[in-house]
C-alpha cells in the first residue's frame, strides 16, 4: 500500500493501471475484516473487528480513490498535458503530477474530504499512541508499571507512528484531491 501511495505522488505512477490497484486494495479491506476476529486474543470478536476498521477504512479509501481518478481521467493522459511531462526542455509541473489530480463533481468531492478528515482523525489518534509509547504512558494515558520510557518496547512506539504516517499521508492525498 505504501510503495503504490508513493508511486501515485509521481507523475509515471499514472501510467500503473487500475484495475489491479483496486483489486489489491479491496482485497486488503476484506482481509482485515476476516482476520479480525481470529485475532481476537481475549478480546470479543466485535471488538476484534473495530479495532481493524481504521485498517479497513485506510484500504478501501485507496480502492476507491485509484478508482475515482481512473473513471474520472484524472490520471494518464486525463489533462491535455497528459505525457507531455517526457518532453525534453518542457515543464508541465502545473498540469501533470499531483496538480493534475483533481475530482470533478459534488459527491466524489465531499466523499474525498470526508475521507480526508477520518483519516486524519485516525492518524492523529496513533501519533498520540506514538507519542504515549515514547514516553512510557499506556494508550489511556496512565503511567506504564514499571517506570516511564524504559519499558515501552520498540513496537509501542514505531507501529503506531507507522500507521499515523499511513493515515496522514492519505489525508494529504485526499485533500488534495477535493
């Protein structure tokens, strides 16, 4: 998902075709939600589930945003610039790349921002996780037994900030979309 997000911010990530990126992406959507539940630990399976939603939410969001540009032309050859940015000599940057990409239409927009503002609500909500872990304080703020940044394990702190980077970096993309 990271590698297809950072080719989509360059201009030959136009030429990846949609298809596949929509397929991969739901795919990735229904798997959260099937794994979800046998990973329960404990946890009630329901509970399981909404835990993976922001998991959810992020893979069906990119699904749908390769497939709103796709239908809406936004991507490859979409703009009257579309392949010219090969031309030597030429600087299109205003009409190819993230400038190019833009939606057309009330409902695909309002769907972009609302998909930028859940997004950036779950990545700020795991770069407060982040933060809690780097200094030793537990998700509901309490300090961690033990003593305060010692015992938070590396991965109390790097997988959050990982998703916070994710969901953050999907906002900015759906922002400027809308």
């Amino acid at each position: 998902m990271g590698l297809l997000m950072i080719a989509m911010a360059w201009p030959w990530g136009a030429d990846l075709p949609a298809g596949p990126q929509v397929v991969l992406f739901s795919g990735g959507a229904v798997w959260f939600v099937v794994v979800a539940p046998l990973r329960a630990k404990g946890n009630s399976q329901g509970r399981a589930v909404l835990g993976a939603l922001p998991h959810v939410v992020m893979m069906a969001a990119m699904a749908w945003m390769v497939w709103a540009m796709d239908s809406a032309g936004t991507v490859a050859g979409g703009t009257g610039a579309g392949g010219m940015h090969d031309m030597p000599g030429m600087d299109m940057a205003g009409e190819t790349g993230l400038a190019a990409m833009s939606l057309s239409g009330t409902v695909p927009v309002v769907t972009a921002v609302v998909l930028a503002v859940v997004l950036g609500a779950f990545g700020l909500a795991w770069l407060s996780r982040a933060l809690d872990g780097a200094r030793g304080r537990q998700a509901d703020g309490r300090p961690r037994e033990g003593g305060p940044v010692v015992d938070a394990g590396p991965l109390d702190v790097l997988a959050p900030a990982c998703h916070a980077a994710m969901a953050l970096g999907m906002a900015v993309m759906f922002a400027v979309l809308a």
